[in-house]
C-alpha cells in the first residue's frame, strides 16, 4: 500500500500549530520502512511525553455540519472543550423516554457551560440510546415535546431556539442530521483500532524513521473517510496518549510536518488559543485523492464506501477550488 510521491525533493517542513521544532532530517541507511506494517508485530516502546507544546483541549471530533457558518464555529468550539459535565452514561440504559427526560435536566443545569450549544449535546446524547437507531427523528421530536409538556419545564435557554417553532423543529432536524457518532464514541479511536485490521498500512512515499508512522498516515486516511467532505482534527495529546501511539508529542509534530510535506496531509486552520477553554484546534483535510487505490481496502474497514464526492472534495481543498467545512 505504497502512497505515490507527490513532487520532489522534501523542502523544510511547514510550520506547524504552535511554535515548532524542525523535524530531525534522515540520515541515509537508518532503517527505511519495511513493505507492510503488519498488526502482529511488536509496537515500539512507550516514549514519555514532554510538557505539551500546545494550550490544545480539542477532543476529536468533527460530526456532521450545521447549516451556517455561525454554526460550524459554535459547533467546533463545543469540542474544543469536550462532552460538558453532568451526563451519566448510566442513562443510556434507561428507556428513551426517561434518556429524554435526563438530557433536558442535563441541559437545563444551572452549571450548564455557557456559550454551549445544548441542542447539539441535547440530540448526541439522546441519539446515543439504542432505540434511536431505528427511530424517526420526527417521532422523537414529538417526545421531546410531550416530556417538555408533561414537565412543566420551559425550553432550556441552552438549546437557543423553541422546539416548540417551526424554526426549532428545522434545528432539531438538522442537527440530528448532523450528529454521527454517540457520547462516548471517539472518532480518531475509531479510525487508529481499524487502522490495524486489513492487510496493512498505507507506505510513505519516502523512507521515514520508525514503524509507526504508517499507522498513522492510515489513520488519519480513516479519520476523514469517516468524516467524509469535512475536516479532521489531529490534538497531539490525543494521538501521542498511551491509547493510541504513545509517543512524544514531537513525535506527532514531525508526523504531520511530513505529511504536510508530501501532500497528504493540508492544513485549513491554524490553532486558535482563547481563555477559557473557547479555542479552536487545528483543522486538517486527508488527500484522498492521492491514494484511490487503495480507498475500497480502507473503506471496508469501516463498513462504508467513499464516493467520487469525497475524491473531489479532498482534491477541492487541496487545489484551493473549494473551501472546507
């Protein structure tokens, strides 16, 4: 599963979130890759990871897509901060009704965050029952409703639109729509534990140190299949932690920095620091279209399948012709 090489000779890697190291140039004859990383060998010891070089509380994250620009960034913000406090994944066990009747308690808290959009949080945790998989969401809107109703309780300031409108029953829909992954689900987790099934790893197009590279070059190919037309998000305390890569953070510095290098990896958004948690990580596109032979192994993984819409627009972003969401 080799990735072809997208131009010459490696320039200085681009900078790179916050202040950086330059990546360690490669000495020849130290260890190209072998031809496949193969799931059965030994994983390279744990590094310890240094003070981390970013202020980045970014949990992976990026489901689905509002309808306004407003949206997006209220949306992206939310992950930049995590699931709130206050959900009990105990709930979940309940039946839909009673998740129903927690999630409005769970929005409605005086110690709700501000500035969180609790209609989004509101729909993921209740899209999270099992019973949901099968309802229609304009059933579940009406349940919504009716415990509304049978509560007393007023719409939680939290969600910023009555359900009861026309205007709220559209955002209802929408961010149902837009919510693709449950509490509790991990995107990136999802993408690195199938990144060990099939027959391999994706190859650099140009010997790099180490095995784990690779894997994370599949990785993070299987982060934006699974997040088809939009952005990824790549938090070094998430890739480096022991879950997942166990490495120092420069390591992942230097990942994406050759990545980026080769034309796999576009930065569309540099790290945005604000007080209080109101931050904005790092916003990245996968170059799908760079690997199309290898795209129907990979999306079999995952159980999808990556449509020509996604090849053009991986290639959009890439070429500057279409702007990511």
């Amino acid at each position: 599963m080799s990735v072809p090489d997208s131009h010459g000779p490696s320039s200085e890697l681009p900078a790179n979130d916050p202040p950086r190291r330059r990546a360690p140039r490669e000495q020849p004859g130290r260890g190209p890759v072998g031809p496949l990383h193969r799931r059965d060998q030994e994983r390279p010891a744990t590094q310890e990871s240094p003070e981390n070089q970013e202020d980045l509380r970014a949990s992976q994250e990026s489901l689905g897509s509002p309808r306004t620009r407003a949206g997006r960034r209220a949306r992206r913000a939310d992950f930049a901060v995590g699931e709130p406090a206050g959900f009990d994944h105990a709930w979940l066990e309940l039946p839909f009704d009673g998740l129903i009747e927690h999630g409005l308690e769970w929005i409605s808290s005086p110690s709700w965050p501000a500035g969180h959009d609790g209609l989004f949080w509101f729909v993921r945790a209740i899209k999270s029952h099992p019973e949901a998989a099968s309802a229609d969401v304009g059933a579940v809107h009406e349940r919504v409703l009716v415990r509304l109703e049978q509560t007393g309780r007023d719409t939680p300031a939290s969600l910023r639109v009555n359900l009861f409108s026309e205007d709220g029953a559209v955002a209802f829909l929408s961010t149902w729509e837009s919510v693709r992954f449950p509490l509790g689900v991990e995107p990136f987790t999802s993408a690195f534990q199938a990144s060990e099934t099939g027959t391999g790893f994706l190859q650099p197009p140009r010997p790099r140190i180490g095995q784990r590279y690779p894997r994370f070059l599949t990785t993070a190919a299987l982060l934006q299949i699974l997040l088809p037309q939009r952005v990824i998000l790549l938090p070094y305390r998430l890739v480096a932690s022991e879950q997942h890569f166990c490495c120092d953070l420069g390591t992942v510095e230097s990942w994406i920095g050759w990545a980026t290098d080769s034309r796999l990896l576009t930065k569309t958004r540099d790290y945005i620091y604000r007080p209080g948690g109101r931050g904005a990580a790092t916003e990245y596109v996968f170059a799908l279209h760079a690997i199309p032979d290898q795209l129907t192994e990979l999306a079999s993984r995952l159980g999808v399948r990556v449509t020509p819409e996604d090849l053009r627009s991986t290639a959009g972003v890439f070429d500057g012709s279409l702007r990511p969401r």
